[in-house]
C-alpha cells in the first residue's frame, strides 16, 4: 500500500527526466564542449573525469579511458548548457555512491560487478539506469550496513543486491522508466514537439479510442515490467526498485500498472485487484513488494511510495517498509 504521503513534495524530490537523477546544479566550465559526440574534445574530457570523479574513472577498463565511450560522452559533453551542467552533477553524485559501495564491499568487488557495464556504455539511457542501479545500491548497503551485489536468483539470472533489515535479507531490483508523454503520442510515433497533450486514462475497447490520445501510461508500464519477476529468487523476499519521472501522476500509474486501470482514482484502502494488474499475475507473486525511488538533495535514494503485493507468496513485514519510507 501507498506509505507517507499523498502527495509528492517537489522541492525534495523532484528529478530530471532524462536521468532519474536529481540535478543539484554545479557550475559550468565546459561550455566549449556542447555539441555533437564526436566534436568532442577526448583529451579535455578524460582530464575533467579523472580531476573531478577519481573513483570514476578508476573504474573504467583501459579501452574506455583511452576512448570514453559514447553513452558517457553523449551524457556530460552535448545538449544545452544545463543539459550538460546536470550530467556532470549526476556523475558527481554517482562518485559518492561509489565510495559509499568501496566502504561497503570493497573496490575490487565494484569492479568486478560495475566496469565492464561502465566501460561499454553505448547510449545515455543505458548509462542512467546504471547509475540508477548504482545509487540505489549505495543508498540500501547504507541503510542496512551491509550489502552484497549481484546475488544469483537462478536460471543464470542475478538480482542487483541484496540487504538486510530488521533482521531481514532482501533482494532488491532497480528498473528505470522516463515517461515520454507529451511528445510521443501512441506506440511506433516519432518524438516531435506537437504531439497531442492528452492521454486516455484507461484502456478503452478498439472503437472507442480516440485517434488523438496517448494510450494509457499504466499500459506502457505493465508492458515493460511484465517479466522482471525473473530477476528474483523463488520464494525469497523481493522488493522492486523503480525510477519513474512523469509529467502527469506517477503514483496514480504505478496504482493502475500494479493492481488495475479501475484503481486510478481509488486512494490507499481503497484498491481493489483486477486482472489486468501486474499484481494478478501468478508469476509476480513472488514479489513481496514494489517502490517508486528517486534521489534527493542528499545524493541519497528516498521511497515516496511503497506497494505491498497482496498475493504474495511471502508477506512483507511492515516494519521493512516502514523503515524504507521513514525519510520520504
């Protein structure tokens, strides 16, 4: 169920869309660097990495310090001037996680599960939901003061770590989602800029959708989250992680994506499961719960809302989630 709050407080948690990331805004010195990738300056670059994100560029293999890679360049060198400050603040904060993780598990073992993912990243995207995993990583070994990455869940599958709480071990999962709406009007459609500023609310029978109307954002996520159950372990307890900004209510999407379209105007208490729940799903029982995450002024992860899964096949104890959601 829905813990803490109704509302979101934006001041707090409020985070940029292309990265899940809050842009905590440091000065900008690069601005001879905006442009396209390869226009970039290599040299300049990797001396900026290596000055300001020591642990950073530590971890990257010997081809990419040679060569950034292009995920990385594309997500501190181009765009606008903001654009480029919040990448660069973003890869600040994920210095911090990364020696939060040293302190927690050792830089041999970060490197072991981070460099070769870091050193081959091809697109901004992939790099963000890294950092995403990283911080949520960092943010979980902290609270519980004791953390292991990249647990094994069977079937050549691994979870992103596991942590303990009130005498619990926990497997935990980070996924990353950035809502495209309003520029991307249905399934197949270019992003563009006059896009229509609607959006159906729920999945409507084929004859009456309207032909200038998004298609709902609780359909787009059931689709992209229907077989992340396959990164837990069987009949362990399982928390889902999920990065999620949204012009429009994500609590209210993640509601209808988790128990049902019926459910977006229903309050805590007051959810009822419908088959077209992710929750419904035989499969998904064995997630015991799911979180939306964001990270704040802090550099720390923070939970806004949590979701036990009424069907699960093992109950989350209430304290876990309530120590999750104390600082939302």
């Amino acid at each position: 169920m829905p813990c803490k709050r109704d509302s979101y407080d934006t001041k707090r948690i409020e985070t940029d869309a292309n990265s899940a990331l809050l842009i905590l805004g440091v000065a900008s010195t690069q601005k001879n660097l905006k442009g396209k990738p390869d226009m970039v300056n290599q040299d300049e670059l990797k001396e900026w990495i290596e000055s300001n994100c020591p642990l950073f560029w530590s971890l990257l293999n010997i081809k990419a310090q040679r060569t950034v890679p292009k995920g990385l360049v594309e997500y501190i060198c181009t765009g606008t001037l903001s654009e480029i400050e919040a990448g660069r603040s973003n890869l600040a904060t994920i210095e911090k996680c990364l020696t939060d993780l040293n302190n927690l598990c050792d830089w041999k073992t970060v490197g072991d599960n981070y460099r070769r993912d870091l050193s081959g990243v091809d697109s901004v995207n992939q790099l963000a939901e890294l950092f995403c995993e990283i911080a949520l990583c960092s943010s979980l070994g902290k609270l519980s003061g004791k953390l292991q990455l990249h647990p094994p869940a069977g079937k050549g599958k691994f979870s992103d770590c596991i942590f303990n709480l009130h005498g619990f071990d926990i497997y935990a999962e980070a996924k990353r989602y950035a809502d495209p709406w309003p520029h991307i009007e249905k399934p197949g459609d270019v992003s563009n800029e006059k896009a229509p500023y609607s959006r159906s609310i729920a999945k409507r029978p084929s004859h009456e959708k309207p032909h200038d109307s998004a298609r709902p954002r609780s359909m787009d996520l059931r689709s992209k989250l229907r077989d992340v159950h396959r990164q837990f372990p069987e009949r362990r307890l399982n928390i889902l992680f999920v990065f999620h900004r949204s012009l429009g209510d994500t609590r209210r999407y993640l509601t209808q994506a988790l128990f049902g379209d019926s459910n977006f105007f229903k309050n805590a208490g007051e959810f009822v499961l419908e088959s077209d729940g992710l929750f419904y799903l035989e499969e998904w029982r064995n997630i015991s719960a799911f979180c939306l995450a964001r990270v704040n002024s802090d550099s720390d992860v923070i939970f806004p809302f949590a979701w036990k899964n009424p069907r699960a096949l093992l109950e989350m104890p209430k304290p876990i989630l309530d120590t999750l959601c104390l600082n939302a």
